[in-house]
C-alpha cells in the first residue's frame, strides 16, 4: 500500500515515511530515504528548510 501524506512535521515523516520528498515552488527539490535526507541532504534549500524546521 502507498500512501502520500503532505506535512511540516518532521518528526513524523521521519518516524512514518519509507521515502521523503521535499518540495519548493510545486518543483521536486530532493527525496531520499529518511536516514540520508535528515542526516546528509544533499541540496542547499533542503538543508535551509530543515535548519529552520527542526
């Protein structure tokens, strides 16, 4: 079963999410496994989004 949750809580998606995709502007910006994408984003805007989120 796959299920598509939009959400700003963090903690949740990288509890719950077998893959994250993050998303600016309706454009795909970087998805990975949660491990990788909290621990080592790859894209700046990724890394700006999480600094202020978390």
């Amino acid at each position: 079963m796959t299920m598509v949750v939009v959400t700003h809580e963090m903690a949740f998606a990288r509890e719950a999410a077998s893959r994250v995709i993050f998303m600016a502007g309706g454009v795909i910006v970087e998805e990975n496994e949660p491990q990788t994408f909290f621990n080592n984003p790859k894209e700046e805007r990724t890394r700006a989004f999480l600094r202020n989120m978390l």
